[in-house]
C-alpha cells in the first residue's frame, strides 16, 4: 500500500477512536467464591482477605468476571467489527495481546452482579515490530458492580501483517541464555559449582524459590541460601509438542518438581522417555551441559528406563 494509501487508512481508522466496542455487557456469573477459590489455588495466592464470610474477589480478577468463555459474548458492537474488518482488508490480519492496564476503584465481592461497556479508545498509527507491521488497538472497559463503577480495563492489541520469516539458520542455533541480575545471580553461581540453591528467610523460616528479594510471608529482606539435597518427585508436567523452537527438539517432558526439602522448581526431566514420565515419579538432581557456555539444573528418573536410542 503506497504512502497516501496508508495516510487514507489511518484516517479511517481514527474515525472509530470514542466509538462503543462493546455495549450492555452483563458477567456470566455473579462475583462468587468458587471462581476466587480457583483463581487463588492457580495464582498460589493464600491471601486471608480473599477466603470467609467477608471475602473479597483479588482485584487482577477484574477481567475474568466478565469474560464470555467458549460460548462467546453476543454484545460486541458493529463498531468494533467493522474496525477489525478494516484492517483486514488491509492485510493486517494477525493478531497478538500486547499488555493491558487496570485500576480498582472498589472491591468485588460474592454476589456481586456485574456489567460492563466498553469503547475503542484509540488506534495507533502504522507501527513495525518484529511480528511485523501493524496497528495497535486500545479498548477500555468500564466494569460495574451492581451499577457503581468498580474499575476499569485497558487491553491492547496489535493487528499486523506477520513479517516474512527468515531463512532457517544454517547451524544449530544455541539455548536461550538465562537472565542474570542481582536479585538471582547467587542462584547460577551455585548452578556453575553443581549446587542448587534456594532461599530461606532469616525472620520467618519461610522457603522459597524462584529467588526473591525479600520473603512473600512476611516481608523480611533478610534470607539466607539452603542448597538442595537433589531428591524430588515429579508434581506435575507439560509434554511440548508445539510450537517447535530453535535449540529444542520437541516432544519432551518439562516438569514442576517438588524438592525434599517442600519448593517446587520447573526443569526437564530426563533418562526416560517422554510418555512414561507420571505425577509422583522420584526424580534426581543433575547438571546437564547444554552448550559450551551453559549448564542447567535438570532431574533424572531414578531407576526409568532409559530412553531407547539416547536421552531427549
């Protein structure tokens, strides 16, 4: 699309900025402490406020109130339709969730009912990102409680044309490096001498892993670094099939281990194939070179067979 093509587009596509995306929304359920209990349990969020008779919905549930799930939501404006249909016709017809923004005005709570508009706030000019070239829209919902307006929700995505992918790399390209700062530098120190290492806080007890600056307890800046003893059970696992990734050879077991001394750690595990890996599996610490820079924690099946044709 020429230049002048493009300055037409825009032009339309700012004529949608104040227009409704979404109209007479209405939340599914009422706020209830099923839904919070869940949402605590995935989140491990044990926060007293959001349990008991006087319980509170956790404010960055705002959104899941009033999603439509599989079945959809039927209050989608024409708008907001013809504006994705535009840039569709302009070939922009990928889309990706760039970030959104909330602010809480009051908390929900059980019994709450809920309603919702929301209305296209802005359209950005034709941008180029690495996905490729595109612009980005803003909608804000306005999410009521009984009537009173209890917060607000910016989502933000970008609709482009995917960029065109690059030839494929000739060699092997190498694992992603890990991002090292001083809040978790201490732990791949300990990784380079073949030790893991978590944290205790020194004012509460509290263990805890990733690395942290200060205890998610209490507070306390104060902890001290425990090394593991390498013995774990496997509580959960994903086995990646898809996307495929650079550096990676898909399918292969990526497990959440749940140390001896009670912190969980995600890593592969490895020394049996992918499809016998269970929940419950004991598992051993052991440090896999994965390139000549780099060496990582992984957890070894104790007594698996081994993997028919070499380890994944």
């Amino acid at each position: 699309m020429s230049g002048e093509g493009q300055d037409r587009l825009y032009e339309r596509l700012k004529a949608y900025e104040g227009r409704p995306a979404a109209t007479g929304g209405r939340g599914k359920d009422l706020v209830n402490l099923p839904m919070i209990r869940h949402w605590c349990e995935a989140m491990g969020d044990a926060h007293p406020a959001y349990r008991g008779p006087d319980a509170v919905a956790p404010p960055t549930m705002l959104q899941a109130w009033t999603m439509g799930g599989l079945s959809g939501h039927e209050d989608r404006s024409e708008a907001y339709g013809e504006l994705l249909g535009l840039l569709d016709g302009a070939v922009y017809t990928s889309v990706v969730a760039t970030d959104c923004e909330q602010e809480y005005l009051r908390p929900l709570r059980p019994g709450d009912e809920i309603t919702f508009d929301a209305v296209v706030e802005s359209v950005s000019p034709r941008k180029t990102t690495r996905l490729g070239t595109g612009h980005f829209v803003t909608t804000r919902m306005d999410v009521r409680a009984g009537g009173e307006l209890a917060g607000t929700h910016r989502f933000r995505i970008l609709k482009y044309a995917p960029a065109a992918r690059p030839a494929p790399p000739a060699e092997r390209p190498r694992r992603p490096r890990p991002v090292i700062n001083r809040d978790n530098a201490g732990f791949w120190e300990g990784v380079a001498a073949h030790r893991l290492l978590f944290q205790r806080c020194t004012a509460c007890g509290t263990l805890r892993f990733p690395w942290l600056p200060g205890c998610g307890a209490c507070g306390s800046p104060a902890w001290e670094a425990v090394e593991a003893s390498g013995e774990g059970t496997v509580f959960s696992y994903v086995v990646m099939h898809h996307p495929p990734f650079p550096a990676f050879d898909p399918p292969y077991a990526v497990g959440l281990i749940e140390l001896a001394e009670g912190v969980r750690m995600i890593s592969n595990v490895v020394g049996v194939p992918y499809d016998k890996v269970r929940i419950g599996m004991p598992v051993r610490l052991e440090f896999q070179r994965v390139d000549e820079e780099l060496e990582l924690p992984v957890f070894r099946a104790v007594d698996g067979p081994e993997t028919a044709g070499g380890e994944r």
